[in-house]
C-alpha cells in the first residue's frame, strides 16, 4: 500500500505537484521558525555560562580552590556610550586562576583586551582611551570569555603588592562557573528567565499563523481527494488501505518539509546570530540546537501531519457517500467566543495575581493565555464572519453583495479560514507594537533627569559613606590640563553643604525623590555665571545650593538637574564664599560640545587623576543610557521578526487559500457564468468574500492585542500600556491593502476556472 501511495500522490499531475510543493514550504517555515526558537534560548544560556566568570570575585569568597589566589577587582568603563568590562588581576602563585581560555594572567604592565576592545585601542587617539590601561596591549581575550562577538573586555595585568589593599579588591580561589540566571549573588550578566519567556512568546506568535498556513495549504484540492478516496471504498478498499494512503500522502510533505526547514535554519543562522535581542549579538555556534530538540522536531511534525490527514478523513471513515452527502453546515454559535474570553481572563488574573515564581511557570502561564486568545481569535472568527454577512445580506440590493453575504452566512467556516491568518498576524502585530511602544515609554524617556547630555561627572561619596578617592579638602580638584582638552566647555567643582544631613540606606531609589531640606551641594556663583547653561544664582548670591536626583545611590550622577526652581535660579545659600573651598568635593562636572572626543579624553583626564574611584567612574546620561538602550533595540528586534514574519506568511497562507477556493468552486462559477453573470461580478464576489471577515476580525483582534499586552506589562513590569504611534496604523493599513492586492492578483485565475467546459466536464 505505501508503494500505491506513493506512485498515487506523486503522478497526480501539475496540480499534485503544486500542491506537495506548497505544503513543503509551509512546514518548511514553520520547523525553521521553531528551531530558531529553541535555538534562542540555547544561545541565551550559552551567552549567560560565559558571563560568570566576570564574578568570580563577587561570588567566590571563601577558602575553597587554589593555594594561590588571584587578586581580583572588576569595576566598569565607558567609551561612547559603550559598556566596558575591566578586571585587574594579579597572581600570587603557579596556581593562581586565569580566565578561561587564556593561559595565564597578563603580568605588571600587560593587558589582555577582547578583539572589538583591541580595535578600538589601536585606532582611537591614546588620550581617549588606552591611557586609562597601564602598561601595553600584550594578549587577547579569547572567545571562550566573551559573552558575545563584539563585547568590550579588559583585563589588566597588577603587581600583587600594589594590588593587594585597594578596595574592592578579593581574593580568588576559584572561577565562577554558576550561570548569573541561578545565581543571587551575582551581578554581572543576564536574568535569562525574562528572556526566555519572551523568546517563548514570540516563537509562538510567530508559529501561530505558520501553522494555520500549513493548515491552508494541506486542503488544496481537499474535495477532490476526498472523492478519490470515496471512490476507492466504493470499489472494495477498506478503511485502514486508504488511512494509510493519506497518510503517506501528508509525510511525504511534511518530511520534506521538516528537511527543508533543518537546512533553512543553517542557511539562516549566521544572520539570526546577529539579531542583539539581549543587547549584543551572538555568536553562531551558540545558537545550537540539541539531541533532544532535533528529535522532538524531526519526529513530531511527520507523526503530527499523519495524525491530522487521519483526521481529515472522517468523513470517508464513515461511509463513502459522505462526500457526495454535502449539506449546508450548521450555523456557528455564539459560545464560540468563549476561548477568546478565557485567554484574556486567564491574562487578567496574572495581572491581579501576579505572575508565579520561576521562569517555567511564567512562560506556561504567558504562553497559554496567549495561546487561547489566538485560538479564541480563530475558534470566534466564524460566528463574527456570519453575523457581519448577515448584516451584509440585508442591507444590500447588489448581486455581488448579496451572493457573497449569502455565501458567508451559509458557510461562515470556510469564508474565515481563508482571512485566519492574517487576523492571528493582526493580533501579533498589536501585541508586539503595544509592548515595544509602552517599554520604550517608561524606559526610554528620562524626563527631566536628562539636562545635560554632553556633560560627565565624577562622583565622590561623602556623608555616611566613605570615599574611594577624594580630593583633600582645600585643594583644587580640577585635574590638570582638564579645561585645556578640546571641546571641554565647562568644569565646574560642587562641594559637600555642611548642613546637609546624609539619608538612611533604603531597599531601592524611588523614580521621584523629594528634595531633602537642605541641599546636598553647593556651588560658587561665579562659576555658574561663567557658564549659565547650568543655571544661574539669585541676585547677590555669592553660593548656591544644588541637588542631585540621589546622593545614597551612585547609579544617578551628582550633577545640575533641572530640579531648580521653575525659573532656572538656583536658591542661595548662607556658606560663605570663603569656606566653600575648604569644604570635600561632592563632584567634579564636565561639560562639553558633545563630541566623543571631547567626553573620552575628560573621562580618561578623571580617571587617571582619581584612579581609585572604581565604584562610580566617571560618567553621564548618556552612558546610563546606553544599557537600556541596548535592551530596547533588542525588544525592537523580536518585535520586528514577529511582525515581518507574520504578516508576510499570512499573505501567503490568503494567496493558497484563494486559489485552493476558486479551484474547489470552478462548477458552480461556471454555472453562474452560464446563466449571464459578468465575469466581473464573480470578482467582486471573491472579493467581497475576504474582506468582509478581514474588516469584521480586523478590530477585535486589534484591541485583543492591545488588551492582551496590557495585561502582559501590567503583569510583568507593572507598566501600562501606551497606545500607538503613526507607525502601527500606517503599518495595519498597508497590510490590508497588500491584502486587496494579493486577492485581486488571484482573480485572473476565475476566468480559466469558470469557462463554460467546466460546467460541461464537472
């Protein structure tokens, strides 16, 4: 019987051909797309296992390891706006840890750099940044260290005598080698729970109307084998023959499909790897794939198009003149709406109850709201479909109006299968637009923390805390040469108010703090005549008192805000000039035109006069921007692959559809066209047919999503979601109109498949 199957599915002419063809392209898309998928996560992990050695010395403490410790300080850097991972290192013995994959520690002088950190060293002026590294480039680090290709990673190389009591300096016994996702204590490196229950989303929006296309594509010429088979069981075949007759006819596909989709993901990967969906790209040998995943994928979409070509065949299970039986089916009813309902309640109790602990659980619970409001989507989307053909029906006195209401009322099923994916494709494009658009809000903006873009600034810790290095009072805190660097505008010194009373430590800084009583700096008027951008005294002054976002934490710079008074005055204060220069430096501030060049040599000017000012180096908004802007470009990113994927697979997935429709409807065309209806009027019907349950699904799915990423965010990050810019509606407008052109490109194909021999051979 597998042999007649084959020779069965294979000699079926053009039309068998095609319809094979399609079928491997779809399920082609779909295993790449998943593969893809389980790739992500594998390279997220991959990233994450490399990021812990970086806190070896945050972690790894105690006694255990080697004899000889390595002296270990890791701190931060920045150069435009890029994150630089620095770790000074020195041995104390043969046995000292190093690095993985290097062989041994860079000596006094030396410094290993990554290859992206080594480029920049060699082509940037030295005053911009290789003089903050002692010594010289001798090394660097190797692949096996670095989270990704272009990450910026130094390590530098320190006697152990003048490295031994600098702060935050710890012995280490033994490498981390604990992933920062299972590991509290570790700083550096990503919380890939967060991630992967992303990646499990868009996977899924993506999947969804890759699916409803191999579903599409399977029921060309559905009827047609359906008679085949019937006929079969009329000349003696029973029902485990021609069972097993589909079902080699549907793995036929599918397994090439599945081959398809493997070599897909091969061709692809290199450019999936430079996707920075986490920040930073990856490598492509991270994005692996494992035993267990190929297997589930290789093995699974066979058996399951075999299970659903079993199902197929119900009809002809059960008798052979079923077929030929063809009644109006019964009408939808409104419980269909009931998935729809309880995807978006089991979203809206997360969001009351809030998400469950651990990653799993999250993405279960994310993943099967979402999946039910898709499904919903597709289960509703019949019953939506009759009501507005109804409506359609009795509201005009058109003939192309009235036969497609007609036809839609009658069979609301087939009429939506044709328009499902792109309404699922809708869906995804709202979700992801809602969340992209919301995070970019809350994260993007800064408000009124952002008044100085071009300025730095470098901290020192006064009060309750004790300094890492600070200048001796009464001493010029002004590095030489400081204000001679070209494009530096502005140096200005804010001293320590002695009325200042330092805050208690808190869990967290609150996004608004009120200003304490007093304020925490001060600052001559001079100074700030000489350069009103940062504000300006009030008449008479001679010391004005300023204050920064938060002086407990060392995350926001001590610098001028726009926290003055409305007017830009900042408010006098009763130190006289004459002590403000014996008081400790609160900060030193740099203003500059905003060219790289300028901010890279006033940060190497301060860090090389405060080398020991490790905890908060000297930076801006700008850098404490460029983390979260990273972020934002890699959920850009998947938002992206969601909706380009979707959307143009759901074309797809319309373009079958129509096609396989006027193919199964070529007799009773032919037969209106017989009795005098204009070949025009069939086209306006075919038309009509889509886009009536396109425009009918096209605003539920639309506040779906948004609804559905509401509660998503409000779950998750406790944001609300902001509603769309231009873009989305320019975005759903274009894909309804390529969708008009894609079923207006089909139509040519009504006059070949409505000619009066088919009415005569049908």
């Amino acid at each position: 019987m597998i042999r007649l199957a084959l020779r069965l599915t294979l000699a079926g002419g053009r039309e068998a051909i095609g319809r094979l063809a399609i079928i491997t392209v779809a399920v082609a898309l779909g295993v790449g797309m998943l593969l893809a998928a389980l790739a992500g996560i594998n390279g997220v992990n991959a990233k994450n296992s490399r990021y812990a050695w970086l806190n070896s010395s945050l972690v790894t403490t105690s006694a255990t390891g080697t004899a000889d410790p390595t002296l270990w300080r890791i701190s931060a850097d920045y150069f435009d706006g890029r994150l630089i991972g620095r770790v000074d290192v020195a041995g104390t013995g043969p046995t000292s840890p190093v690095p993985p994959g290097m062989t041994r520690l860079p000596g006094p002088g030396e410094y290993y750099a990554s290859p992206a950190l080594a480029e920049l060293l060699r082509t940037r002026p030295a005053n911009q940044l290789a003089d903050r590294y002692p010594g010289h480039l001798s090394g660097t680090v190797p692949a096996e260290s670095l989270p990704a290709p272009n990450s910026l990673i130094i390590v530098v190389g320190y006697p152990a005598d003048q490295l031994r009591d600098q702060p935050d300096v710890q012995p280490v016994r033994q490498l981390e080698t604990v992933s920062p996702s299972n590991c509290n204590q570790c700083v550096v490196g990503l919380r890939s729970d967060a991630i992967d229950l992303t990646l499990g989303v868009v996977a899924l929006a993506v999947l969804f109307p890759v699916l409803i296309f191999i579903g599409t594509a399977s029921r060309l010429a559905a009827a047609r084998r359906e008679q085949r088979f019937a006929a079969m069981r009329l000349v003696g075949a029973v029902p485990r023959q021609v069972s097993t007759i589909a079902t080699v006819d549907a793995m036929l596909s599918a397994v090439a499909g599945v081959a398809l989709g493997f070599a897909l993901f091969a061709v692809f990967r290199p450019l999936l790897a430079r996707i920075p969906f986490t920040g930073e790209p990856f490598f492509p040998a991270d994005l692996s794939l494992n035993v267990v995943g190929i297997v589930l994928v290789a093995l699974g979409i066979p058996l399951g198009a075999a299970v659903a070509a079993r199902l197929a065949l119900r009809r002809v299970q059960i008798t052979p003149l079923g077929v030929s039986r063809r009644v109006t089916p019964r009408p939808p009813r409104a419980y269909r709406l009931i998935p729809l309902l309880a995807g978006l309640a089991e979203l809206a109790n997360v969001r009351m109850t809030g998400p469950p602990p651990g990653s799993t659980r999250q993405l279960i619970v994310y993943l099967l709201g979402m999946t039910l409001v898709m499904v919903g989507l597709v289960v509703a989307g019949p019953w939506l479909t009759m009501v507005g053909a109804r409506l359609l029906a009795r509201r005009t006195r058109r003939p192309a109006t009235l036969i497609a209401g007609r036809r839609l009322a009658d069979n609301p099923k087939a009429g939506f299968r044709a328009v499902s994916g792109l309404v699922v494709a809708l869906f995804v494009t709202s979700v992801a637009v809602g969340i992209i658009t919301s995070i970019v809000d809350h994260r993007g903006n800064h408000g009124d923390e952002v008044s100085h873009p071009n300025a730095i600034s470098t901290v020192f810790l006064q009060g309750n805390e004790a300094p890492d290095a600070a200048p001796k009072a009464g001493t010029d805190p002004v590095p030489p040469g400081l204000s001679d660097v070209p494009g530096v505008t502005a140096v200005v010194v804010v001293r320590q108010n002695p009325a200042w009373t330092p805050p208690g430590p808190v869990p967290q800084p609150e996004p608004a703090q009120v200003p304490h009583p007093e304020p925490v700096g001060l600052v001559s008027c001079a100074a700030l005549a000489a350069h009103p951008e940062f504000g300006r005294c009030e008449p008479g002054a001679q010391v004005a008192g300023v204050d920064s976002v938060d002086l407990t934490y060392f995350t926001d710079r001590v610098a001028f805000t726009e926290r003055a008074l409305p007017s830009g005055t900042w408010p006098a204060s009763s130190v006289p000039l004459a002590q403000l220069e014996q008081l400790p430096t609160v900060s030193i501030v740099v203003d500059t035109d905003g060219s790289t060049g300028a901010i890279e040599a006033a940060r190497t000017k301060l860090e090389l006069a405060y080398p020991g000012q490790r905890r908060n180096l000297p930076m801006g908004d700008v850098d404490k921007a460029a983390d979260i802007t990273s972020a934002l470009v890699g959920w850009r990113q998947l938002a992206n692959v969601a909706i380009l994927t979707s959307l143009p697979i759901a074309g797809c997935g319309l373009a079958v559809s129509i096609v396989g429709g006027l193919s199964e409807r070529r007799r009773p065309f032919s037969l209106l066209r017989l009795t005098g209806v204009p070949l025009a009027t069939l086209r306006r019907v075919v038309l009509l047919e889509s886009l009536v349950p396109l425009l009918t699904v096209a605003v539920l799915a639309s506040v779906a999503g948004f609804v559905a990423a509401h509660l998503f965010l409000e779950a998750q990050m406790r944001y609300a979601v902001r509603p769309p810019g231009v873009g989305y509606y320019v975005l759903v407008l274009g894909g309804l109109v390529a969708s008009v052109g894609i079923i207006w490109s089909t139509l040519p194909l009504l006059d070949r498949v409505s000619g009066p021999e088919v009415a005569r051979n049908g």
